[in-house]
C-alpha cells in the first residue's frame, strides 16, 4: 500500500513526510509545549534530544518505504505543528491512526481536517477499516474521533500509562463503507 505524499489538506495544511528533517521541529514543538502535551504524549519529556524523536517507534521511514506506513508531519501556513501517522497491515487492509499537535495550532480544525484528508487517502488506497485509539480524558482528541464519524467500539481499562499514570484507552474505528464525506 502507498499513500502519496505530501497531502495538500487546503489552502493552509498540508502533510508532508516526516523524515528526519522534522526531528529538531518536533523537538522544539515538543519541548515548548509540554504542559500541553506531557498527559497524553510518551514523547514529552523534559530533555527530550532530537535523537530520542528519531527513536521514537513510529511508521517511521521503513514503514514509508515497505508500505505499512505513512508517517507525516502536519504543516500549517508553512511551519510544522504537530504529527499524524499511520500504521497499515495490508494483509487485512486495517490501519491505525495517531497523531499530536501543538496547543498554539489548537481548536482551529487542524487535525480534523489533516486526518480526514489522511483517511481519504488510505480509503483510496485500499485499506478497508482505521482505528484511532486515544485516552479517555483527552477530550480534544475524542472530538477529532467523533467529528469524523468514527465509532466508539469499546474502552480498554488502564491501558495507556503515561508517566506513571494509566488512562482509559477508547478504541474508536471507521470503515471504508462509513465514509460520510
């Protein structure tokens, strides 16, 4: 499966592959907003280095280029404010979604917007179902969850521990044949 990259999402966002010239944005992004992102995020951490976002297990570069990903980072009038990937099984045409985004480019339909364009993408190329899993308490996330029609199928208890803390972990999903746009 290949998902071409970048996505021009509108006039304003856009994704683009998040090879390692995004690794000093996301450190920066990261590290100014921790508060922000420290509850939900594993990758916020104070010292965060830029090699430590390399590390980072996401779809990554091989996952690009063997087809079982689709790691982006979420451009916004030019300057990287957060990231959005993929993780494709082909066998069973599923994907997984996630994604973080920084408190300044908040509440503005960013990641609505970016996902939705992802979605389309994936739908396009072949996978069948997409799951999106995000703690309880993130609100905001759950909102981008619902606004694009995913649907709540169950909640795995204190699944997600993030410094210490276990949250709740919503499993949400959307099929090809639930596309509402």
């Amino acid at each position: 499966m290949t998902v071409g990259l970048p996505i021009v999402v509108d006039d304003h966002v856009s994704l683009v592959l998040a090879d390692d010239s995004v690794a000093e944005a996301y450190r920066d992004l990261v590290l100014a907003d921790l508060d922000h992102l420290r509850p939900w995020e594993e990758l916020a951490r104070p010292g965060l280095s830029v090699e430590d976002v390399r590390a980072y297990p996401t779809p990554g570069l091989q996952g690009w280029a063997d087809g079982t990903g689709v790691p982006t980072a979420v451009v916004l009038d030019g300057a990287v404010v957060g990231a959005l990937a993929a993780r494709i099984t082909p066998a069973t045409a599923k994907a997984e979604v996630g994604y973080w985004l920084s408190s300044r480019a908040g509440g503005k339909g960013v990641m609505t917007r970016a996902v939705a364009a992802l979605l389309d993408a994936l739908f396009a190329d072949g996978v069948f179902r997409v799951e999106l899993r995000t703690a309880a308490d993130n609100l905001p996330s759950r909102a981008v969850a619902e606004r694009l029609g995913f649907m709540l199928e169950g909640t795995l208890r204190q699944a997600y521990p993030i410094e210490g803390v276990r949250h709740d972990l919503c499993v949400y999903a959307r099929l090809a044949p639930d596309r509402i746009r």
